[in-house]
C-alpha cells in the first residue's frame, strides 16, 4: 500500500493549510494510520515519519484560533499606536506654539501699553508746554504797563479763551510781593496775596512753574502756569489758572479694554486728577513704592520699561525714576530716556491681578499712571489660547475617533481576510482530500481490477471444462446459469474499474483533438448510479454532426463532471430531469445543461462563479468548482452562461469557439 503514502505525500496537508485544521480532519488522518498500522507492514520508515509530521502539523495548526478578543486587543493596540504617533507631534507642536506665543504675545501687551502711556504723557507733556508757551509769550509781547491794566488783561484772557476752548480761567499779575496788582477772571481775586502760599514762593525762583492741583482762595480744586519776568528791576509774575475739567478729560480720554483707567498723582500721593472710576487697584503707598529697591529695578530693565514683580518696596518710585530720568531745571517736555515708562503686576487688594503702567511728568513731581486687570489687558490673548486649545483638543479627539475608526475597520477587514483564508484552507484541505481520494480510489481500482479479471477467466475456464468432459446432472444449466452471471458482474466490475481509472489517472493538460459528443457520454454512464439514486432522468440529445475541437481532455471531462455533479446535489432530495444537449453554429459548439432543480437566487446568480463561494454547508462543498470551470472555459477562448429561476431550474450553456479555441499547454511529465 505505498501507493497510498504517495497520495499523501502528493497532497502534503501541512503544505496545503497553514492555518487551523477542522477536527475531522485530524479524526480521518488518525483513522487512515490506525488502518494502515493495523493492516499492512510499513518497512518504509521515511514514509511514516513524512505521516507522522502531516499528523502533527494538522493537530498543532487546529489549535491556532483567533477569537473576538484577539482583534478587540489588536485593534486597540492599533488605535493607540496612531494616536500615540498622531498626537505626540501635534501636543508637542502647540505647546511649544502656544508657549513661544504667550511669551511674544506678552512682550506685545506690555510693550503696547509702553507706547501708549509714553505717546499720553507726551501729548500731556505737549498740553502743558502749550499753556506754559502761551503764558510766556504774552508775558514777553507785552510790557508790564499794559499787562496790569485790567481790561487789557481781560481782553487777552478772552482771545485765550475762544483760541483754546476756554481751558484758560482767569489771568492775574502779581508782584514780588506777592500781591495781585491786575486780574481777569469770574472770582474776587482783585488784590490778592499769595505771599504765603507755596506755589508762589516756588514760583519766584523758578523761570517758569506749573502747580500741584491744590483749592486755594477760590475752594475749586485748579493748578496754575506760571512766567517770571524782571521790569524796572523787579520781579513779576503772570500766571494763568487752567481749567481743571479739561485736564481731567485730557487725561481720562486715555483707556483701554473695560478696566483701563488712566490719573496722575504727586510725590505726596495726592491725585491731580479726578480718582479712578470704580476702586484703586492698590493702595496709595504701593502706588508710591512700585519697586522693592532701586538695585530690584536696574536688574530688571527690559527694553524702554523697567519690570517689578513686586510693588511692595523701601525705596520710592520717583526717586528710582530720577536715577534713570536727568533732571532739568526748568520744566520742558519730558526728555526721551531709554527709561521712562515703570511697569508693575501686582495683585490687588480686591484679589485681582492688575497691570501698572507709570511715566513721570512736569520735572518728575507728577506720575501718570495707567492701569488695567491683567486678564482683561491679555483678553485677546487668553481668547485666542482658548481658541488654540479647543482646535487642540478638537483634533486630538478627531485624531482618537479617526484612529479608533480606521484600526475598526482595518481589523474588520483583517478578520475578514482571516476568516477567508480560514474558510479558503479548509476548502484547500477538503480539495487535497478529495485529490487523494481520487488516487486512492484509483489504486483501488487497480487492485481490485486484477483479480475481478482472474475471476472472469476462471469463471471461463470452468464454463469450458463444464462443455467438454464433465457429465450433464440435474445442476448442470444451474451451473452454467451462475458462471454466466459471474462472468457478466465480472464484465461488469472491470467496466467501471476502468472508468474509475481513466477518470483519476487523466491528470495532464495536453491539448488534443476530442469529439465532444463521446465525453457527455461517458460522464453520463460514469454517474449513472447518482442519477438513478437521485431519482433524476437523463435526456442526451446529441448532435449528430459536432465537429471535433482541440481542447484538453481532462479538463473537458473536469467541467462537465462538476456541472452534473452540482445538478445532482440540487436535486438529490426531491429528483427530477436533466437534459444534456450537444449543438453548432457557424464559429462555436455549445453544450448546455439543463436542470428542473430549486434554482438559483438572484443575489447568488453574479457570486457563483467567485473563488470559494458556496452555498453548501461546511464540509459539503469546496467552493472552487465552478470557479474553475470558468477559469478552464475561458482559458480556451470560450464562455459560460447562466439562466435561471427560482422553483424552476437552471440552465448552463458551454460555449467553445471550433477553431484554435485553446493555446498549448505543457504536457506534464
């Protein structure tokens, strides 16, 4: 029985299937070596092992099982992969982003502040040095004479008044003894003395002198401009009150966001301007001590602005300020320095964090101070992170969802596949079974065939002793009668022994000339015994004048036995016909099978000629027959065409084209 190791060897299982095996496979395999060890003397010891190593592979390979939890762990694996590659780069990217922004961005707001204080101071600075300008010039246009005559006075006060929106109040001349000798003016003022007064004693050693805001005679809160003059070798001043409501609306027209508030306050921590609306953001010493020490803000220079973290300190501001400010006698414009404007965060006594921004003013007795909540100054920018991490986070979740998405359906689709290939090996195992089955059977009927011959020649042996020497009894035609039937079940066993042997043994692709007439035969009687188990009748209506084509015999024989054989499974329950008919036209030969079976459904009717398709349960069929038809037909330039109907049948039609329909082949050796 080493034919039978070589029917193995051909369809080597662990080659065939490398992945799981069904359990009836391992039972056939264990059955067939049980057999064979219990009947036959294997001395070949290489062809055992070779059994032994398929057995093995098919019991290792049928315990290889992926399970639902297998690709639920594999797609998260896959999933956080991407998400690890996808979101490192993109949080990365953003943090340095939003970082380096949030340090430019602070850089802009402090910076923007700087601008603007300094451009207020300077327009400030511009307002003062106009008034002071317009003073001095008539003080220098015009002798004292005329400046103490009161109409005069009066009329210059008016021209200043429509030529600056009545920002100037009133007008006085005023002796070195601190008299009022001439005023203009809607107050009583006619004879005043301010001999006493301070800014009359800073006045007169000065050239020029703006005041605190302060409410002197008149009860009105109003600072004055001052110019000294010398006249017949005394000293004279002329001074002018500027309207306090104006200087207010000077100064509070600088704001910024809702809590941007702009005032001015002295060396003393008096306001020259009308308090901030709301609440002071700090109290009035740490507005006096915006910086810790002197030493604190020379560490700190940054730019055109000095930076304290701190506010709480020893040393005042206006004296640090006049460290990096030079001082003049005389009051101008505030000279450019490279530091002029003091800027502060501190958190208030309301529990807010706030921005202060200072500059110095009229010699640096003044301090310009704005100030602003620091979420409110950086409102842009907290609107634009906020705007930076929703898109951040956005992505980041589409970046999840689209992972956690694309690895679903990449598992989807690779269990799948492995399902496929699950189902595509177990058929490629049924497949080789059925190969070795057909060699099996084969050897079989090689075996069986010698002696089924001895048998029918001694049972013609015997027929001839019978006729020539030995007396006629009563069993003599009894005798007779059985060596006949011997004779004729003998013919009748070596007829399909031989039809078993050239079905199996024609397993090359040899192209050759064939009637095809002569194959639908011999297919018919090779299946009879389906048929007639069945239930199923066969009408063959032949052709009586097909021409030969040239085609491989094999696979001719192959297409026509798959066809019936399927046409046979449809009906193998209820019966039925099939008729077989042979035709020509001009340039093609068909052959067309027709069955009275169940049908088939219209959403299989496109799928049945597709690898592996198959509507039989597991195990019954392969799933590659009519996939290889197809293939077979096409290979010789011909086609297959399908009709059918549910509940009443289905028809295939073989068409060949009748000349060169097939390319060569090579013969296998």
């Amino acid at each position: 029985m080493k034919h039978i190791f070589q029917v193995v060897k051909k369809a080597d299982i662990g080659k065939l299937n490398p992945n799981p095996f069904d359990k009836r496979s391992v039972n056939t395999i264990k059955v067939i070596e049980k057999c064979l060890i219990e009947n036959h003397n294997i001395s070949d010891e290489w062809e055992m092992s070779h059994w032994n190593r398929t057995k093995s592979v098919a019991e290792n390979q049928n315990k290889k099982t992926h399970g639902p939890a297998y690709y639920s762990d594999f797609r998260i694996k896959i999933a956080l992969r991407i998400v690890i590659v996808s979101l490192a780069p993109l949080l990365l990217v953003a943090g340095i982003i939003l970082y380096q922004f949030q340090g430019y961005a602070n850089q802009m707001v402090h910076a923007h502040l700087d601008q603007l204080v300094l451009k207020h101071r300077q327009k400030i600075d511009d307002f003062l040095k106009q008034k002071l300008s317009d003073i001095s010039y008539l003080s220098k246009g015009y002798e004292f004479s005329r400046l103490k005559e009161k109409p005069f006075l009066q009329q210059r006060l008016r021209a200043l008044q429509v030529d600056y929106s009545y920002v100037f109040v009133d007008l006085g001349v005023i002796d070195d003894q601190g008299r009022q000798v001439s005023y203009a003016g809607p107050f009583d003022l006619d004879q005043a003395d301010y001999s006493d007064s301070e800014w009359f004693q800073k006045a007169r050693v000065r050239d020029t002198y703006i005041s605190d805001v302060f409410l002197g005679m008149r009860g009105q809160p109003h600072f004055i401009v001052a110019v000294k003059r010398e006249w017949q070798g005394r000293m004279w001043l002329v001074r002018a009150t500027i309207d306090f409501m104006a200087f207010n609306t000077l100064v509070e027209d600088f704001t910024m966001g809702k809590t941007g508030t702009a005032f001015i306050l002295n060396r003393q921590g008096e306001f020259q301007t009308r308090a901030p609306k709301g609440t002071l953001k700090l109290t009035l010493q740490q507005y006096k001590n915006l910086f810790k020490m002197g030493e604190d803000a020379r560490g700190n220079k940054t730019g055109d602005r000095i930076i304290a973290p701190s506010v709480l300190g020893q040393n005042d501001l206006f004296q640090i300020a006049r460290e990096y400010e030079p001082k003049i006698d005389r009051y101008t414009s505030s000279p450019p320095h490279k530091y002029t404007t003091f800027t502060v965060e501190k958190k208030g006594e309301d529990g807010t964090r706030c921005l202060v921004v200072a500059a110095f003013l009229k010699n640096d007795d003044w301090l310009l101070i704005f100030q602003q909540e620091k979420k409110d100054a950086f409102a842009k920018l907290n609107e634009t992170q906020l705007i930076a991490v929703f898109i951040t986070f956005a992505g980041a979740v589409l970046i999840i969802f689209m992972a956690f998405f694309i690895s679903g359906q990449l598992v989807k689709r690779i269990a799948r596949l492995d399902s496929e290939k699950e189902v595509m090996n177990q058929q490629i195992v049924e497949t080789g079974k059925l190969a070795s089955i057909g060699e099996l059977a084969a050897g079989i009927a090689h075996e069986i065939n010698n002696p089924v011959a001895i048998m029918v020649e001694e049972a013609g042996w015997i027929q001839d002793l019978l006729s020539e020497g030995i007396d006629k009894g009563d069993n003599f035609e009894e005798f007779k009668r059985a060596l006949n039937q011997i004779q004729t079940q003998g013919h009748r066993c070596k007829g399909i022994t031989h039809k078993l042997l050239s079905f199996a043994r024609k397993t090359d692709s040899r192209v050759e000339t064939l009637q095809i007439n002569e194959f639908v035969t011999e297919v018919v009687d090779l299946l009879s015994q389906k048929f007639k188990y069945a239930n199923i009748n066969v009408d063959v209506q032949l052709h009586p004048e097909l021409p030969t084509i040239q085609a491989s015999a094999t696979e001719i024989q192959q297409v026509l036995m798959n066809i019936l054989q399927n046409a046979v499974y449809a009906m193998e329950k209820t019966g039925g016909k099939i008729i077989i008919m042979t035709g020509m036209d001009d340039q093609h030969l068909s052959v067309s099978i027709k069955d009275t079976g169940p049908g088939i459904p219209s959403d299989n009717l496109a799928r049945i000629f597709d690898p592996f398709f198959t509507t039989r349960p597991v195990g019954k069929g392969t799933g590659l027959g009519l996939s290889i038809c197809y293939g077979i037909i096409n290979k010789m330039g011909g086609r297959i065409d399908v009709e059918s109907k549910v509940d009443e049948g289905t028809i295939f039609t073989i068409v060949l084209p009748l000349d060169n329909p097939a390319p060569k082949v090579k013969e296998n050796i």
